[in-house]
C-alpha cells in the first residue's frame, strides 16, 4: 500500500474525524496490529497541536483469558483507580479515536454470560460518568486492516494480498484513497441536504417492509431530527465527524413504540462474536423475541443486558446503491456493513437527535423519548427491495425509500 495514502488517511482521521484541537489530549484505543499506522496517527494527532496522545492497546486472546480465570465478581469491579481515570477523562474531555481491526471472530468462545453480568455490575459507576460527557467531546471510530480480519474478508488470498486488498477496500469506502478532506466537504453538504428534506415532513412513524419477510413499524419522537455526518460538540461548537465511512441518516425514534419483525440481511459482529441469519420480533416497544442460526446465545445476551436494550436507539437510512454495497464486500465489521444497508440499533439513542438538545438536560431529552442504555447495537436490515413509507403527524404517507434506494 501507498505509505502517502496511509499517511493521508491518518491526518483524514485526526483532523475530519476527530478534529483534533491545539492543546487537546488524545486518546487512541487501538488493536495491537498496524502499529505502524499507530505511529502515524500519534504523530498526526501531534501535528494538529495535541498536548498528549495516549494510546490504550487491546488483545482479543487476553479478554479470553481474563473472562475465563477471573470471578465474575472480580470481572465487575471498578477499581477506585479506574474510578479516578474515569473521572479525568470526563473533566478533561480528550478527543477520542477508536481504531479497529480486530477479528470478527476472535471472541467466539467467550463466556458471554458471564462477561454480560460484569458489565452489568460495572455499569452503575460508568453511566453516570459517561451521562457527563454526552456530546461534549469528539470521537470517530475508522479502522485499519488486521492479518486475521483480511483473511475472514478475503479467505482466498494470503495473508499480505489480503491485509492489502482491505486497506484498498477501506482506503475507497471512506473516500480517502484521493483528496479525502475535500471529498468528505462534499459528502456532508450531500447527507445534510437529505436531512434537511426528511425534517421538513415532520414525520411521526416508519414502516419497514421487504420480500424478506421484514414487516415493521416504529414511532417516531416529535421533537427529534434526521443527523447525519458531521456533529458538533456542546459548548465549543468542535465539528468532527464521528464515523468513518459514514452513510448514513439518521434519527432516534421513540422508546417503546416498534411493531413487527425485521430480519438481518448481513452478518452482526457483537463483541467478537458473530451472530448471523437472525430476526428480531417486536411487540409493545420491546423485543418479543430473537432467533439466530448462528450466535443465538450472544444475541440473546445483546437483547437482556437492561430494560433499555430491548428497544430502539437508532433507525438508519442507508440507500443499497452505495460505496459499501457496491464493493460487493461482506465486511463482518459493523462500522463497515452498516454503511451498506439501512439498519436499527437496539439500547442507546442519541440526544442529539432532539431539535436544540443543548436547550434541555440529559434527563429532559430522554423523556421526550429517547431511549437509554448501557448498549448501542446496530444490526443490518436493509435489502434490494426494501420499501420504507413515512406518516406524517397530518397522517399524509411519503415513500421515503423504494427497492432499497432513496425515493427522492
């Protein structure tokens, strides 16, 4: 690959994605493949007038072993240390870059009731901390090709012609493998004019149905908005770009009004565990019911870890004629596949989906309707065929997507 065009998609990362500011801390949580990108991305971090840049490395085969021999009582501790780290990070509010290339499978044999149970203890002391920081920072999620990773995308090759063809698939569907910075200028004016467009219907429900058996319907807040692309922080106005690729609109729809089943149209990797072929059944708002070929177990873990991972955070519209869908690459990475195809996402939802969140507190937003939880889970849903109608508050019907693309 290009050192120039890495080089390049590092500084896309720093200053697109997490717009890092002159006299920021940052903070890199990071895999421990390509840590030559790493370095790349300190240094840039560090040319875009960071004061210091941490990096946080993870190991899937450690987490194997801490969940195996640890107690479940230990898993779940919160050390008055981490506590402290917490609590820094929530005063100072560093940028954060989460990089992934981890493999989709690498957590298949984890204990997931057990790991589920300690995040669970651990929750009570995060979530308030975490409640502090809500949409007063930056951060961008993006990726970098692991070894074990590329050979799951691309079984075929050897493991440097496939590490190669995903940096090209990665460097193409984040619109980074030319002027990446101009490219993204223009593709948020694109995504901010479809927003603008879908918050003008005043839309009150979605209805989701396609050949597949998909057949859904899902309210929407009165007070919330379509999103997508770039963000902006509370207070300092910071814009970044949270995800990277993004294709996505968005919105979050109301707590405890979903009606139907959907079915997944790609594969979900859930904490290193692949869950595939699977449907969710909603009743009342909540999850009636899951089946899965394959990582029912982990789906199941997914739907019960508190009252609000049962429901709706996110309805994302993405068009199937898009970078992602066309490569005609089956990521099993979720930053990647659902890019490719409209999907939902069970627990938290985003506040920042309210019109002028910044006028109300956390607490005010969320009872309006947006759903809280220790979760944010996006699963793919999104077809060829798939048709999705709005209703208006007037009760008009718009077709806002058919067979599968933007019906406007």
């Amino acid at each position: 690959m290009d050192i120039k065009k890495i080089e390049s998609y590092a500084e896309l990362i720093v200053k697109v994605g997490a717009n890092v500011q002159k006299g920021q801390d940052v903070i890199i949580s990071a895999e421990l493949d390509q840590p030559e990108f790493i370095e790349m991305l300190v240094e840039q971090c560090y040319l875009a007038g960071a004061a210091e840049v941490r990096v946080e490395w993870t190991h899937q085969p450690l987490r194997l072993k801490h969940v195996k021999y640890q107690t479940v009582e230990r898993l779940g501790e919160i050390k008055d240390w981490e506590r402290e780290k917490l609590l820094y990070r929530a005063k100072t509010l560093p940028a954060m870059i989460y990089i992934e290339s981890a493999d989709p499978s690498g957590l298949d044999e984890l204990d997931q009731e057990k790991w589920g149970k300690s995040v669970q203890m651990r929750w009570p002391v995060i979530k308030p901390i975490r409640d502090s920081m809500e949409n007063k920072y930056q951060w961008v999620i993006a990726a970098v090709p692991g070894k074990a990773w590329a050979k799951k995308v691309f079984p075929e090759l050897s493991e440097a012609e496939a590490v190669e063809k995903l940096w090209q698939a990665i460097l193409y569907t984040s619109r980074a493998d030319g002027d990446g910075i101009r490219a993204w200028r223009e593709h948020n004016a694109d995504l901010k004019s479809r927003c603008k467009y879908l918050n003008s219907l005043s839309l009150r429900k979605l209805h989701y149905k396609s050949t597949n058996g998909t057949d859904f319907t899902v309210g929407l807040i009165p007070q919330a908005q379509f999103l997508a692309g770039a963000e902006d922080t509370l207070g300092k106005n910071i814009t970044f770009n949270p995800n990277i690729p993004s294709e996505e609109v968005f919105t979050s729809p109301m707590k405890g009004q979903a009606e139907g089943i959907v079915y997944s149209t790609r594969p979900l990797s859930y904490r290193g565990t692949m869950i595939e072929n699977f449907s969710v059944r909603f009743e009342n708002g909540v999850v009636a019911e899951v089946k899965a070929e394959k990582g029912e177990d982990a789906l199941k873990t997914l739907v019960n870890m508190d009252e609000g991972s049962k429901m709706l955070g996110e309805c994302a519209l993405v068009p199937y004629d898009s970078p992602i869908r066309n490569s005609g690459i089956m990521f099993y990475n979720t930053l990647f596949d659902e890019n490719a195809a409209c999907h939902l996402a069970l627990g938290d939802g985003f506040t920042s989906c309210i019109k002028d969140f910044d006028s109300y507190t956390l607490e005010q937003c969320r009872d309006m309707g947006i759903n809280s939880s220790m979760i944010h889970e996006d699963f793919m849903i999104g077809s060829e065929d798939l048709d999705i109608v709005g209703e208006t508050e007037t009760g008009e019907r718009v077709q806002i997507f058919k067979n599968g693309n933007w019906a406007f």
